[in-house]
C-alpha cells in the first residue's frame, strides 16, 4: 500500500459526508480522493472499494447511503472489483444489507462472479442467509443465455445452486420451494447444450498414409496385388470411438468396417 493514501482519514472524512447528508462535502471529498490517487494510481480501485465498504458497514442503508453509492460510482468506483475475494454484491449480502446488495443488482451487478475464497455466488450467499427475496432477484439477473451456467457453476465443495436446497441447513421452506419451482419452469434454457450427435466428415489421409498402412501395401502390391483385399490390415485406433477402447480397419476396396 503506498503511504500517500491514508484510507482510514478518507473513510472518517467520507462518513461525514454521508452523516451530514452533505453533497458539497461528499464532493469535496472524492476530489481529494481523485487528487491523491493520481499520484497513486495503482491502488485507485483498492481505495474507491474501501470505500464502498465504508458504505455497507454503516448501520443501516437509507436514503443517504444509496447516494454515496451512486457518487461513488459516478467517481470511478469499480463495483466488481475483488476486495479480499469479494466483489461489492457479495460484501453487501455477507454483511447483511439485503437493501444495498439489491440496488447492486439493478445497478447490473454479475450474480454468477464467484467468491475468490467459496467459490460461491450471489445465489448461494442469499441462499445461505434464508433470503427468498434476494434469491429471487437474484435469478431474475441471470439472462437465459447463462442459465446453463446456474448448473455448472460450483462452490469450493462442489455443488451447485441446485444442490443447496438438499444440503443440510437452516433453510425455509420458501427459499427450498422457489429453488425446485425456479428449475422446473426453466428447465429448457438451465441444461447444458448436449455435444452434437452429428460427427464432421473425417479426413482419412493421415489414416491410410501412416507407415503401417503405406508398408503393407507396398508389400503386397510387390508381390501379388490380387491378394491385397485378403491381406489382413494392422489394427489402429478409431478415432471416433477411441474413447472406449474399440479400433477399427481403414477403407477397404471402397467398403467399410462397420465398427
């Protein structure tokens, strides 16, 4: 941290502000701010989160918080931002500002960014805490186009949003019941893309030009081209099935071996 940035005076002074319901102060104080992280611009984003952290640990969020916020960002403040593995969204629902952590999320705060630390997400933060409401708003930010992701998406234990409502905890019946409902109404955009079952035309020169291929026809040819088809050839691997195991001979007299 460079020295020229005392953040504790800046948070006091920005507390203040906030206090006195002072604009021109408010003001007056993110312009030092800006001053002195211009001498100091390595931590600009570090800084500007502290002091959204100020925000969100004061005792309530009215009126007046909701602004510092909003003068906050206007400023330069970077809401996604990762203060110890969190970004602003996930500190205003682990602190509890059920208030706060929904104006991120009409702000357009990313639900799905995972703690650096849990590995969990805005959903799993709300669904820890019992809160339906924030669950639900949650999931109402998720566009259809990352549904998917609401699956494959997991914390540091391994489960996803899905797997919560079976995992023991103090959850209501409400957030349990919005969970199974939420997947079963969307259970057309929430499942992964399945691979196509259509395979690309698969280019065999490499097959049929390999040395076992080129020596074995060599030699029969040298010697007795009739019994090139009878000629058994190496077995190599399929490559459309090498995954179980199986081989498969290349393209004999313009017929195939089904495998």
């Amino acid at each position: 941290m460079s020295a020229t940035v005392d953040q504790e005076s800046l948070k006091t002074q920005f507390n203040k502000a906030i206090d006195a319901m002072d604009e021109k102060l408010m003001q007056s104080v993110l312009a030092e701010v800006n001053d002195i992280l211009r001498a100091a611009p390595e931590v600009r984003k570090e800084t500007f989160s502290v002091l959204v952290h100020a925000v969100l640990n004061r005792e309530k969020f009215a009126l007046s918080e909701q602004k510092s916020l909003e003068k906050l960002r206007q400023a330069g403040a970077d809401f996604e931002y990762m203060q110890d593995g969190q970004t602003s969204l996930l500190y205003a629902i682990s602190a509890g500002k059920s208030g706060a952590a929904l104006w991120f999320i009409q702000q357009g705060a990313n639900v799905l960014v995972q703690d650096g630390n849990t590995q969990q997400t805005a959903l799993m933060y709300a669904m820890v805490q019992d809160n339906w409401m924030l669950l639900m708003k949650c999931f109402e930010a998720v566009p259809k186009e990352k549904h998917p992701a609401l699956l494959t998406t997991r914390d540091a234990q391994g489960y996803s949003i899905f797997d919560y409502p079976t995992l023991p905890g103090a959850y209501g019946d409400n957030v349990r019941e919005f969970v199974a409902q939420w997947k079963q109404n969307n259970q057309k955009t929430c499942v992964p893309p399945a691979p196509s079952s259509v395979h690309q035309p698969l280019d065999l020169t490499p097959l049929l030009s390999s040395p076992p291929i080129v020596a074995h026809y060599d030699s029969a040819i040298s010697t007795d081209s009739e019994n090139v088809a009878s000629t058994p050839l190496p077995l190599l691997p399929d490559p459309l099935h090498s995954d179980r195991g199986r081989q498969c001979r290349p393209f004999r007299n313009e017929r195939t071996n089904n495998c």
